[in-house]
C-alpha cells in the first residue's frame, strides 16, 4: 500500500497542474513532491491518510501550508500562478522547527506568513532551483537536518507497521494481543500519538490499499478492488470512497486514466 512514505495523496494530481512525485533516493518516512496552481486549480483536496502535510510556496513573501492527518475531506487554498514544493511525513511524524505533536495538528491546517514562523525553511531558496530533484536536494541537505523530528513512540510506531502490513484490515483486538496490552490502552496510546484512534487509522488504511490498486489498474470494476479488503459490500466501499474524496469510484477511474504523463522539470511560473 505505501511505498516509501506511508499514504497517498492521489487527488493532488487531479487538482493541481503538473503534479509530480519524486522517484528518487528519500530518507525513510518522507515523499516529495511538486505542483503547480493556476488561476483555475488554486485549490487542493487532501484525504485522509493519516499523514501530515508541509506545502512550501517557491516564492517569497508568501504563505507556507501545515496540513495535519485529516479524518475527512479536506480543501486548501493555495496562492494561484505559483510552484509549490511538497513533503509528505509518515504517519504521527512531523518536522518542523520546533517540537509538534502530530496529535495536535489532527484535523487542522495551519498557515504561517512571516519566515520567522517557519525558520530555516525559506521559499525564495527553493525558488533558486527550478527542478524538482534540485529542490529535493537542496531540503535534503540544507533543511531537513536543521528540523526537529516529532516521532511516534515504539508501541504505536509498531501499531502503525502492522495496520499498513495489513491494509488496515487488522482487528484492534489482534493489534492489542500483538502487544500484550488491552485494547482501551493502546487505543489512548494511539490517540494521543496521532489524534484519532486506530480504527479510524485502519479506515484511512484500508482506503488508501484500495486507492493504491485503483491507481495501479484505473480499467478494472471498483468491484475487482474490494476482495479481501475489509469492507462489508460495494455499498459501504462507495459511500465512504465519496466520503473521503468528494467523488464516485467511476468519477475517480475517469479523472485517472485521463491524466498525461507530466514533464519532468518543474520551472519556475
């Protein structure tokens, strides 16, 4: 289900111009990625995933994105006719430039205008790179390392291993035998990790599994896509993938198999 990075994003594509994903080498728990608004697409829908969100405009003077993990549908505005520079942190982590607990950012999304707030990271240096691969570089080198690491403690970091493993099919009773515990403990361990608890993290899961073999073969029934993967019919599958995206299964298929392969530079606007 999830790659380097716990979690997919995949309306961004839909919503965004020239949306890309590095493929490159990322340190474990991070996705990078780049897009661009226009005056058109200037808003994006996260789903839930249980990942937090950073957007960097690549311009100065204007407004930076923390996105937390959401529990629904979730539309951002951004500043059209810019390039933005994207990270996606692994469930309950966060890096930021001071310590933040992802549990306090569930549900939220916060914008920060003045460089003061979100020092050492600085949009006009990103604007000095126009690919994306020198962008990632460039925060891999000179941001990442000035950043504080907000990461899950070892019992929910285990709790997360084992739902994504499982496509969020796992029962809570057989996550909380897994660690000796009872299942009201590790569900106050998990919330106060990540803000929700880890049914609803399974259901992000779960979801994100079934997206993932969406993206894979977008030809294939909704149908072909829900063995074994713990919804109860087609009918459940349908009103929660409307739920989380705002959309139909077949609405989704169609926007995917219409999407043409982007460029692989990102210039600046």
């Amino acid at each position: 289900m999830f790659s380097n990075c716990p979690g997919t994003q995949p309306l961004l594509r839909f919503d965004a111009a020239g949306f890309r994903e590095f493929s490159g080498f990322l340190p474990a728990g991070l996705a990078v990625y780049g897009l661009r608004t226009d005056f058109i697409r200037r808003c994006v829908r996260l789903i839930p995933n249980g990942c937090a969100e950073l957007l960097i405009p690549a311009c100065a003077g204007e407004v930076l994105v923390l996105a937390g993990a959401q529990s629904r549908l979730c539309r951002v505005n951004l500043q059209p006719g810019l390039l933005y520079f994207g990270i996606r942190f692994s469930p309950g982590t966060v890096c930021w430039n001071r310590p933040l607990p992802p549990a306090g950012l569930f549900d939220q999304v916060l914008r920060f205008s003045f460089p003061g707030e979100y020092s050492p990271i600085i949009p006009e240096n990103l604007a000095r790179f126009e690919t994306l691969e020198k962008k990632t570089a460039y925060f891999l080198d000179s941001v990442l390392p000035c950043l504080v690491r907000t990461a899950p403690p070892p019992a929910v970091s285990l709790m997360l291993k084992r739902i994504t493993e499982t496509g969020g099919t796992i029962r809570i009773d057989e996550l909380a035998g897994g660690l000796s515990c009872s299942s009201r403990h590790i569900s106050r361990l998990f919330l106060a990790a990540l803000g929700c608890s880890p049914k609803s993290f399974c259901r992000y899961a779960r979801f994100q599994t079934v997206l993932a073999a969406m993206e894979r073969a977008p030809g294939r029934s909704s149908a072909a896509f829900l063995q074994k993967t713990g919804y109860s019919d087609r009918a459940h599958f349908q009103r929660e993938f409307r739920e989380f995206t705002g959309i139909t299964p077949r609405q989704y298929t169609r926007q995917l198999t219409a999407l043409t392969p982007t460029a692989g530079i990102l210039s600046a606007p």
